[in-house]
C-alpha cells in the first residue's frame, strides 16, 4: 500500500471504527476477531479503490456511499446523518409545520406506511404501500426516512411534488401536493350498529388518551356496550401516548417491555386507576398500524383485552438516539426496542391479527371501496362478547 492510500485509509476509518464500538449496531454481539476481520476487509476495499478504479476516486463521496450503506443494513428508521444534518437534530428546532399526511419507511425506495385520513395524501389517492420514487424530482433511492420525512415538510401552503409507483413501476404518478398543518391528535367516534361504539383514533398525540376517554363515555351515554377501536393507518405519537391509551383499557398486567442493546428488559404495567373502560373491545388494525397504535395494539391483545381484526402490523417499535462521530457526522440509531407483553419481538416482526381480514387492493385513481370488510368483521365478532 502506498504511503499516500495509508494516508487516505487511516483519515477515513476513523468513523467506521467509532461505528463499531458504539455499540455493535451490526448485528448480535461479535467476537472480536470477527469485527476486526471485517474492518480489515473494509481496509482493503478502500485500497483496492484507491490503487485500481479507472480514475482519480472522489474518497470523501465514495465513505459517504459506505456511511448510508452501513446503516441502510440497519432497521429503516435507522439512518446515517451528514455533518449538517447532526447541527439539526442537535439544534432541538422542530419539524416544519407544513405536512401532507404521509409516514414513512424504506424498502429500496421509500415507502409509505399510512397516509392520515383526509389530508392531502389521502385525497391524492396515496396508500399503504405506496413506493415514492422521487420526492421535488430528487430520487429516494438513497433517501434515508430520516431525511425523506422532512424534505416532505414545509410552511403550510406550499407544495411539494412527489412520483408515485403503484404495481408497476413503468407507470409512476407524478402528484403535486399542498403542504397543510399536521394536527396534533385526532379522535372521532359513532354508533355502527346497535350497542356498538365505534372509536377512530386517526392521529396519536398527547391528548389522544383524554379524548379516547371521553369519545366512549359518550358513546356509552348512547347506548354502547361494546367497542371498535380502529387504528388502521395511525402512525403518529410516542410509544408512551400509545400505552396511556392502553391504560384505559387494561387494569392490570404487563403493557410491553422495553429491551435495550445491553439486553436490559423494562418491564411497564397497568398501575392503579388503570382499566376505567371495561366494555368488550375489538381492535382494527392493517399494515399502517404502527409505533404507538401498534403498541397499544399488542398491550390490548396481550392482555386478553382485545381481538385485533384485520392484517399484520408493520413491526415499527422502537427508539431513536443521535450517535456523534469525530469527523461532526452522526449516526441516528434504535438503541432501544418494545416487546409484547409476552417477551415477543414487535419492532420488525409485527402483530399476527386474532382474525386475517385483507383490506382490498385499489388501482391508483380508482374510487374508495364501499364497502369496509374489516369492519364487518369486528361488529360481527362483537356479537357474542360479555361485558369484561
């Protein structure tokens, strides 16, 4: 190796070095001759680059692809941060408060999760599984959600175009949205037949317990004696905005645990006052359900509290913390995880519904179906439930 490759493997190996020893985040722990072979590899990788590509090699683009790499082998929400990007997170500035109602994850491009009922995506025709091939005609493909989730927001009132594939990918959408305040929290509630309440928790936030509370003590006042609660498609709130809207339902036992990388378990339970709603409960949930909803979800099942109709979650149930290397760069990494109230992996496995009822697939541009089978299926489940 040349004493100039020397020069240039040793300034760049530094971040990779620091990624290993935060933590590991590569996988299950390592023996250590093992990660020292990787970076040896790595090392070698970077020599062969320097002494044989065609031309001069662009080293500080060429880490930077290995950077996104690395943490692209991670969990989607997982992401590689630039220098410029560390200064955001660490400036504790919030997010613009212009949305469209989309949240994401990764697959390749990225990819939608749920889009919030009656927001601009939603009337746009965006869904579940949507692929987002550019985002202002800048491609997604090495787009982090990270980056991809505020590069969607903005003031409210301006736009912001993004391609969309749906099926086939030779025939993508191009869509101009229009950037709106995103809300806080949104709950509504019905009667869907008789004696059953019907709860839609659109949006998690930190009321969204307190309204759940006072949508069903209405609906009881009408008649309610048993309950839907659908989450389908709510992706917003932190976990613990999910779990106090658990609270109300369950009055004791084990809510989720939450493991860290050390292998540390939290165990977090219905305490007292818990478990004030004691109508029988189903619970609606799809392949949008996700984060706090989702761990509401497994709290509610988990417990015995409630059947969950419809598909199986997404598997996102995990937090995030910023990890600073030397050269001002960062790592944005899930360090700490939840598991169901059985010790079962949620984030990245999902929650297997107590009965599989698939939301139809709709062409893009073709009208919302009539009919909501999942629905269905939970008020007639509902039939036969005794009062908890």
């Amino acid at each position: 190796m040349s004493s100039r490759t020397r020069r240039i493997v040793m300034s760049i190996s530094a971040p990779v070095i620091a990624f290993a020893i935060v933590g590991g985040f590569l996988g299950r722990v390592m023996a250590r001759e093992d990660t020292y072979q990787h970076l040896k590899i790595f090392d070698d990788v970077v020599s062969l680059i320097s002494s044989n590509y065609v031309e001069d090699a662009d080293v500080d683009r060429v880490m930077r692809g290995a950077m996104h790499g690395l943490a692209d082998a991670l969990d989607p929400d997982s992401a590689y941060l630039t220098a410029a990007q560390v200064k955001q997170v660490e400036s504790g500035a919030a997010l613009a408060p212009g949305g469209v109602g989309i949240e994401l994850t990764r697959q390749y491009y990225l990819r939608v999760i749920a889009a919030r009922d009656n927001s601009p995506a939603a009337k746009a025709g965006l869904h579940t599984g949507d692929y987002i091939r550019a985002i202002n005609d800048v491609p997604t493909r090495d787009m982090s959600v990270w980056e991809g989730t505020r590069t969607l927001r903005g003031a409210p009132g301006t736009k912001v175009t993004i391609t969309i594939i749906r099926g086939n990918a030779n025939d993508p959408h191009v869509i101009e949205l229009t950037r709106e305040t995103e809300p806080a929290s949104v709950v509504n509630g019905r009667m869907a037949g008789a004696g059953i309440g019907y709860v839609r928790v659109a949006v998690i936030g930190p009321n969204t317990a307190a309204q759940v509370k006072s949508q069903v003590a209405e609906l009881t006042r009408g008649g309610a004696s048993k309950l839907v609660v659908d989450v389908r498609r709510a992706t917003n709130g932190t976990i613990d905005e999910g779990l106090a809207i658990a609270r109300l339902f369950v009055g004791k036992g084990t809510l989720a645990i939450r493991e860290a990388k050390s292998g540390t378990r939290d165990t977090i339970a219905a305490g007292s006052g818990d478990g004030s709603i004691t109508l029988p409960t189903v619970v609606l949930v799809d392949t949008g359900t996700s984060g706090a909803s989702e761990v509401f979800a497994s709290a509610m099942v988990g417990n015995q509290r409630a059947d969950l109709i419809g598909e199986h979650t997404i598997g996102r149930a995990a937090s995030q913390k910023l990890v600073r290397l030397p050269d001002g760069a960062g790592l944005w990494l899930s360090t700490t995880r939840y598991l169901t109230p059985k010790g079962d992996p949620l984030h990245e496995k999902g929650l297997e519904p107590t009965v599989a009822v698939d939301d139809p697939d709709i062409e893009f541009g073709a009208p919302a179906p009539t009919k909501d089978p999942i629905l269905e299926k939970a008020i007639e489940r509902l039939a036969d439930r005794k009062a908890a």
